[in-house]
C-alpha cells in the first residue's frame, strides 16, 4: 500500500544523488506495519494541511474561518468519522460512496459561500456541475459494483488492521482534496475576475474526458456482463487504442477543470492546479494503472494475444496513427 509506495518513490528519485535519505530510507523500511501506516496517516493529513495554510489568506470567509482550511477540515473529519463504524463492522461497503459524498459535499459548500459572499455566476455554476456530476456518477457506479460483487477485495486483510484500514481512510482524504483543489480554490478565492474563453476551453476538455470515462466504462461492463466473456481481457472499442481508456477519461476531465478554474486563480493560488497532475500521477504511477497491469500480468502473462494486445496497445495515451 501506501508506505510500500513510498520506499519505492524515495529509492527511485533519492537513492544515488542524497545519501541521508538512503539512511532515513533504511530507517523507513525497517519500521513495523503499524508504524508506518501511522507516518502515512500524518503525512497524508499534513501534505493536505499545508496546501490549505498557504492558500487561506487568499480565500474567503466562512464564519471568520478561511472557507479553503475549513473545507480541508470536513473532507478529513468525514473520512476519520466514516472510518469507525466501518472498521467496527469490518466492512468497506461505504468506503467508494464515502468518496463521492464528500465531493458533493465539499464543492457544495463551497459553491453555497460563494453565493453568500459575491452571488454566483454562470461560471461558478458550470464549475460546480462540472465537479458534482463526475462525483455523482463515479461514486455510484463504484458502489453499485461491490454490492454486486459482495465485496471489494483490495480490502479482505486491510480492514481488520486499525491503522492500516485508518490510512486507506486518510489517504482517500487526500484523494478527494488534492484532487479538488483547483476547483474549491477557484469557488472560494477572492478574485472575482473570470474568463469566458477558459471556460469554453474547460469546459470541451471537461466533456471530452467525461464521454471518453463513461464509455470506457459501459463498453467494459457490457463486456463482462457476457458469460462467454468471463475470465478474459477485452480488446475492442475504445480498450483497443488504450488499456486503461477510463483513466484516460478521469485524467482529461481533470484537466478541463483546472483549465475552468484558471481565471479564478492569482499569486500562490496557481499552485492548486497541481490537481490534474496529481490525478495523472495517482492513476498512472501508483494505484490504477500499476495495479492493474500487474493483475493483468500475472493473469494473462502467458496469453499469446494478450502479448500482442500489449504490443500494439500503449497503456494510457493512444498513438497518432501515421497516415
């Protein structure tokens, strides 16, 4: 999990250039489970923290809070609140809708502060369903998946852990924060200059991503939903010009959000459009697609066609094809 990912990330990028952190590396590695799922915790909250210290004095205010810290609060509290009955009942049955719910709840919120600080404008508003309709649907279909399934097998050991189980909770916080980032920067910021030609621009990038993920998604589940089809890799429609077309989606839409968000930005508050690119690096280099090449190796490794299919598929960008 986490703390695996971060031995992986420091060797990779520190292990020849800085000594001290091979120690403090060697260090890392030779703590118990428990620890280091207690270091991720922290970090995870605190990484989040800090992007909300640096952007609140450019944010508006909620009850003479900044309404970017408070948000940060919310996102986290939920997630910690969720967490105990789930761990209690040993179920993460909520853990995918937990996600959703506080994306809605989030880009909500901030939406409702801005109308009682400035009024809203159209631009605030496309920003807003752009966020809520994604969440909405992501949320549901995931969760809809494992009632189907009965349970989501990334967490059969991780939810009878305390703090491993606590961890993936934080690390869903994180997910949902620095993901949202430029659009609830954007909704609280006390700039109220906004580009229409940004909102085009984001808006088409936002709607691309979105058909992409949606039929990615209803191309596969048609596709598994064939019983001769059990057990095999698909290879058609869109999953014929890329393994992973739904993240390819997920990160598109992402980028069109940011791009929405952009007028709305000025002085440090630029730095929140880190979010795609956390998405791209979330989705790309860590938990979806690694994850799932694996699976799909040690599945199909041996499988003829499915060399083939990896020859001549690229794994997330499709290639221009030569005329």
């Amino acid at each position: 999990m986490f703390s695996d990912i971060c031995s992986v990330v420091i060797y990779k990028f520190f292990h020849v250039r800085y000594p001290l952190l091979q120690i403090v590396l060697y260090i890392y590695t030779g703590m118990n489970n428990s620890t280091k799922h207690i270091i991720a915790i922290i970090c995870s909250s605190a990484i989040c923290l800090l992007f909300a210290l640096l952007l609140a004095s450019n944010s508006t205010q909620f009850e003479h809070y900044s309404s970017l810290l408070t948000l940060y609060f919310i996102i986290f509290g939920i997630q910690w609140i969720a967490f105990i009955p789930a761990y209690l009942f040993h179920t993460e049955r909520f853990f995918d809708l937990t996600g959703g719910l506080t994306y809605i709840t989030a880009i909500s919120l901030a939406l409702f502060w801005k109308s009682s600080n400035s009024g809203l404008t159209a631009h605030d508003i496309i920003l807003f369903l752009m966020v809520i309709t994604w969440a909405m649907r992501l949320s549901s279909f995931l969760f809809l998946r494992v009632i189907r399934a009965g349970e989501d097998t990334r967490f059969v050991t991780i939810k009878t852990s305390f703090f491993n189980f606590l961890m993936t909770w934080s690390l869903q916080g994180m997910w949902v924060f620095l993901t949202l980032l430029a659009a609830i920067v954007a909704l609280t910021s006390k700039n109220s200059e906004q580009s229409i030609g940004f909102l085009i621009a984001g808006t088409l990038i936002w709607l691309t991503g979105m058909i992409i993920e949606i039929v990615a998604d209803t191309q596969k589940s048609k596709f598994n939903a064939v019983a001769s089809n059990k057990g095999n890799f698909i290879s058609t429609g869109l999953w014929s010009i890329s393994r992973h077309p739904n993240y390819l989606g997920e990160i598109i839409l992402w980028i069109g959000i940011a791009v929405t968000a952009i007028s709305y930005l000025e002085g440090i508050q630029f730095i929140s459009l880190i979010s795609p690119l956390f998405v791209y690096l979330l989705l790309a280099k860590i938990s979806g697609v690694p994850l799932l090449e694996a699976q799909a190796i040690e599945r199909w490794g041996q499988d003829s066609a499915y060399k083939q299919y990896c020859e001549k598929t690229p794994v997330l960008f499709p290639k221009m094809r030569n005329k």
